[in-house]
C-alpha cells in the first residue's frame, strides 16, 4: 500500500537564520534514507514545512513495505567449505549456522569462480523493509545529520537537539506510525499559532496536514509560501516607494512568524539628517524592519514590519514598534552628533593603543605600513600621492568612532562622511569608503587609482602580515579572511586593469615589517596562495581547466595580463594548427628536462639537415613579429603568428635526430628547440593544452 508520510518535530523557537537550512536538510535526508531502503520511488513528491515552531516533511506515495529483494552472496572458498567426499565442513556449517541457514540448504549452493579459486554462493530472498519499523531509525538520523553548531539539554533528560522539543508527529496516511524520539512518542496531535490558533489540533489524515493547520491553527507551515505571503505584502504596503535590498531579512522574518501580516510605520524625519545607512542598518539589523526609499535612493520616514499577530486594531502594534524605533534612531543620531566633535586626524594617534595583533603590532603601526604602500601603488598609477597617503592615514580612523563601534559595519563608510564633514578632499572620503572594496563576492570595486591604491595597500598589509606570522587559511577555516582578501586584490589588478606586478607588492609590502616578525619566504608563498584563487576566479569566468593551467603554471606577476592571455590561449585552441603545436611544445619540454640547461644561442653553420635550416629561418622571422606584438599586449596576435610555424616544426621532428651522438650537433639542436620552445612560450605554456 502507498500514501503519503508525514513527519512533524514540533519545538521550541528555532534560530531564525538557520531554520530554512534546517527544514530542507531534514526533508532531503528522510527522502534520501526513504528511497535508499526503497520504501519511495526516486521522483516521489515532496513538500517540507518550518516555522518557527516545527520542522516537518509529508511524502507522497510511500510503501508501507519495501519490495523483497532476491540477493546472492558469497560463503566460503569450495576448498575450505566441503571436505575430499564434498560434505560440508564444519567451517561452513558454522558460517550457515550463523546466517540462520538449515543444513539441508547445501544442495542449492552455487559452484562459481571468485578470481583464480572456486567459491560456494548461496541465493535468498530478503523481506523488504517496513515502514512502520524503521520510521523511527529514519527519523533519528535525519535529526542527527542536521547541521547544527550547539545542541541543548532541557528536562531531567539527556536528549540533545537545537531547541526542546515536544511533539512528534508520525502519520502513514490516515494512520499512526508508533515510533519514539528524543524521549517522545508519536501521535496525530499538533500545534496551532501561540495566540490565534486552536492548542490541539488532530490531523486526520497526512494530506490534510498544511490545510489543517492553515485553516484552524493560524499557521502557515510552508516556508516558501510564508516568504512569498511577506514578500507580497511588503511591496503592496511599500506602494511607490521601494523596499531596501531585503532578501536576507526577509528569510530571517519570515523564520519568525506563523501567520505573517504586514504593518507599516513611520518615525520622525528629523532622524534624516542622520547619514541613510546607520538608519536603515538600525532598523533592519536591530528591529527587522523593512526601510524604505523614494525613487531617487533616498529613505523615506517610514517602515514596514512583519507582525505575528493579526489584529482588527494594530495600532497598539505598530505604536510600540515606532517608540521601540524612536530609541535606536535616537542612539543613532547621538553617536553621529558626538563623533562629529572630533575630526578624524586626532582619532589616528589613538590607534596606538588598538592592538592589531599581537605579533604585528597596533592598529597604528598598520596604517602607518599602509600609507607608506599606498604611496607608492599611487605613485606607479599615476594618481595622486597627497590623496592616496592621506586616505591612507585616515581610513582606520573610524574605528575608535561611536557609530562603528555601535555598527562594525560601517566603518570606512562612516570614515568617509566624516572626511566630507572635516573638509578633507572628496577623492580622501571616497577612498577611505573604497578602501575596504570588494567586501563580498560580486561587490563594486574601488572607484578610482586612489580608492584602488589604499584598497590593495590594505588587502596586501592583512595578506602578507597575517600569513607570514604562519595563520595560514586551513580547509573551511579562514578566520581572518586572507582568501576573500586574496580575491579582492585580484580583482581590482585584473578588472581595473592595473598595470603592477605581484611580486613586487608582495615584496614591498613584506618590507615594512621587521625581518623578525614575518618568514623569510612569505612574498613567494602569498603569491602561490593568491594564484591558486586566481585559478578560482578564472573557472568562474568560465575557462577551462587546461586553460588556466597554461598561463597559470607561468607564475604570472602581471595579473592585469592574465585575462588577456587567457582570451589568446582560447582563441589559439580554435586554430587547426593548435592541436599539433601542443603537442610538439609538450615534447620539447620533455626534451629539454631531460638535458643540461642549455644556455648558447643556435649556430647556423652546425646545422646538417634542411630541416633544422628550415626551422631556424621560420623562427628567426617569427621572433621580431611575435616580440613586437608581445610588447604592443597583442597576446591573441602573437599566438597565431606562431601557428605558422607548424609546417617546419612537423617536419624537423619527422626527419631530425635530436640527441644525435655529436656532442655539437646535439647542443646546437637542443639550442634550436629552446629558442622555438621560449617563443612558443611567450604567452603561455601551450603544452598544457595538449
């Protein structure tokens, strides 16, 4: 028989930024357990449910029992289970014995080669899992693989979940599965919503689950149609005006109530003269409040919020949270009004008492190592020195302000209102703004040289320093975020199109510290560090794996050529020449490993055959057309100019003898092949794409 499987854990509220992870892992691993003991069918329906308040899944088309399945399996070597007269021995009697096997089984044994010896097998029938039998184990380890980062003990018990829990529903269609877990047995009895819904709700039946509870518990079981309800109603409420970027917050709300309604409050407009984003994270980090802004971007003195509570009159409701408001804004006003009383620049010497880390200094000795970088960055870009030393000197300023202090997530943007405020130049504000860019995957990047020069200069300074004091990012732990870092420097060299080399950042910026405090190899190893997340980078602009190996395995320092190159190898792969140039470039390599480094240029009067003549004269033409399209960043030109050479390389290895016995001939060809494999190479190791 089929029908549908309901499962219900109702608990304790259950964290909010967590809960929509927990309902899908719990669903996906009861289907994943339910098929494996083929209890369902590998494309039956599903549907899981979270609120704050439950966790459950209902399965479509679940057998109450699994169908038999016919197995063979292997016994024992023929040798060590039947003696000289072929009865069986008391090994194998043992072995039947122990597997609930009668004696008068062994005529149906099966004689069959297992590898080099023959073996005894035995065929069966094993009776199909029942439901009602392994529901509970089922249960029990979905729970287990949830992933949750604390557990909890309520009671006099010594069950452990996320949150206490107190009811578990078990259903087969119309009928209860017994079953235990975390000290509770199984019923058909839920929970309607804490205020509006019926306590005891019976479930007749587990189709009728989400329809039940919506109707007579004031529930809304489905995440997915809970957030859409919110959503819905947030942009009818919103009218002409528009939702701040909500998506993570509304998650969050939407694992916060039951039954959502949607009100809409104001607060005072003098608030706005309070910089927009200490509003706005106010409300929405504080209160998940949903602020709103007017066509041009600017906030408007009105927010929406997502209640729990469905009232005929929600005045009470929404005059509460303004007035709870009222005390943030006003916090917030307070540290703005405050910080302005001290300019930014007497706030730098106070970084002396900030410690950075205890092996790299003060927050001060940073700035000062940043500054001195960003000059220089600045000064090889070509932008402003004076703008880039200062934003420089500034831009951890902000750190030691009220409104950082209350809201870490403002610091560079609060730093730059109040550059703007101290009268510094705007080019200064911008970049202490831009400095801490890119922030997250995808983020805007520094705007100008200026933003970019202090942005890389701080990325460098936490890279280099932090590695070379040995915490190196390890699996998922990266505390100090160097790869997300690492990525940030990539981007603004690559995208920006910076023309700096890698290595001499790297080992700038390692030169500001004292020799005792950082290893010695920490610019080598950093940039092997940043080119593995470059390889990243590149999968995701879609290149392939043997690609991004060949100007990878270069070691590039000029990351802004990386793309470029990357392009002229794609391009380079369409050619029909492409294909056979790899390969003659792979065997070159193999070649040469396996020799002397050869260091002589190739003599033309040691050449004996026409075809290394051939090939010498192809190459000598090549080399000023590909070294002036190399020079001019025309990396496409040059690697097609070099599939003309393909002809004479076919033929020299055709009809030449590399590693002849003439010594002079032997070093004048290998000289031949490294002059031909140094040009192929420009770009990049075109054997990699063999």
């Amino acid at each position: 028989m089929q029908d549908t499987l309901l499962i219900e854990l109702l608990t304790e509220e259950l964290p909010p930024k967590a809960l929509a992870r927990l309902g899908q892992t719990f669903a996906e691993k009861i289907i994943l357990d339910l098929h494996a003991r083929q209890l369902v069918d590998a494309e039956a329906g599903f549907s899981w449910f979270a609120t704050p308040r439950r966790l459950a899944v209902q399965v479509m088309d679940v057998r109450d029992q699994a169908p038999d399945q016919a197995f063979t399996e292997k016994l024992m070597p023929v040798s060590v289970a039947l003696d000289a007269a072929g009865q069986p021995t008391q090994a194998l009697l043992k072995k039947m014995e122990a597997k609930g096997l009668t004696a008068d089984r062994v005529a149906s044994f099966e004689k069959r080669m297992d590898g080099k010896a023959e073996a005894l097998f035995y065929s069966d029938v094993k009776p199909g899992a029942q439901l009602a039998q392994v529901v509970s184990e089922i249960v029990a380890a979905a729970v287990k693989a949830l992933p949750i980062p604390k557990l909890m003990r309520w009671g006099d018990n010594e069950h452990q979940f996320v949150r206490p829990v107190h009811g578990l529903v078990l259903m087969h269609g119309a009928r209860i599965l017994a079953g235990e877990l975390l000290g509770l047995v199984s019923g058909n009895t839920t929970r309607g919503h804490r205020f509006m819904g019926e306590r005891n709700l019976l479930i007749n039946h587990a189709n009728n689950y989400e329809v039940i509870l919506e109707e007579f518990g004031a529930v809304m079981p489905s995440f997915v149609k809970r957030r859409a309800e919110i959503e819905m109603r947030l942009l009818i409420a919103a009218g002409d005006a528009q939702p701040v970027e909500y998506a993570d917050l509304l998650d969050e709300v939407t694992a916060l109530v039951e039954w959502p309604v949607v009100y809409t409050g104001t607060f005072d407009p003098a608030f706005l003269a309070v910089p927009q984003e200490c509003l706005i994270l106010s409300m929405k980090q504080h209160q998940k409040y949903f602020p709103l802004l007017d066509k041009q971007g600017k906030l408007l003195p009105r927010f929406l919020l997502a209640s729990n509570l469905k009232t005929s009159d929600p005045q009470h409701i929404i005059h509460g949270n303004e007035r709870v408001l009222r005390a943030r804004l006003s916090d917030a006003k307070f540290f703005f009004e405050q910080d302005q009383k001290a300019k930014l620049e007497t706030r730098v010497p106070k970084l002396e008492h900030v410690v950075y880390h205890n092996k790299l200094g003060t927050q001060l000795e940073r700035v000062l190592r940043i500054t001195k970088l960003a000059v220089e960055i600045a000064r090889h870009l070509g932008a402003s020195t004076d703008h880039a030393g200062r934003a420089a000197y500034l831009c951890k300023a902000d750190l030691l302000s009220d409104m950082v202090g209350e809201f870490p997530e403002l610091q560079g943007l609060m730093g730059q209102y109040y550059a703007r405020i101290d009268g510094e130049p705007e080019a200064v504000a911008q970049a202490i703004e831009a400095h801490y860019r890119p922030r997250f995957a995808g983020d805007e990047l520094p705007a100008d040289n200026v933003g970019a020069a202090v942005a890389l200069a701080d990325k460098l300074d936490t890279l280099v320093g932090i590695y070379g004091i040995g915490l190196v990012p390890t699996g998922d732990k990266d505390p100090f975020g160097l790869r997300r870092h690492a990525l940030g420097v990539l981007r603004i060299l690559v995208e920006m199109a910076l023309p700096l080399d890698l290595r001499q950042l790297l080992q700038q910026t390692q030169a500001a510290f004292s020799t005792e405090q950082l290893s010695d190899s920490v610019a080598q190893d950093v940039q092997g560090f940043m080119l593995e997340r470059l390889k990243g980078y590149l999968r995701e602009q879609g290149f392939e794996p043997d690609e991004i190996d060949a100007v990878i395995s270069q070691s590039p320092t000029r990351i802004d050529q990386v793309l470029p190159r990357m392009d002229a190898v794609r391009a380079f792969k369409q050619l029909p020449e492409a294909e056979a140039l790899a390969g003659a470039n792979k065997r070159i390599q193999n070649i040469l490993k396996k020799t002397d480094a050869v260091t002589q240029a190739p003599d033309l009067a040691l050449f004996a055959e026409d075809a290394e003549r051939a090939l010498f004269d192809a190459v000598m033409q090549l080399a000023p057309i590909v070294n002036s399209l190399m020079d001019n960043e025309d990396y496409t030109g040059a690697l097609c100019e070099l599939a003309g050479v393909r002809a004479q390389v076919d033929r020299f290895f055709d009809d030449v003898m590399v590693m002849t016995e003439e010594p002079l001939v032997r070093q004048n060809r290998l000289a031949l092949l490294k002059t031909l494999g140094d040009l192929m190479n420009r770009v990049a190791d075109i054997g990699k794409l063999a």
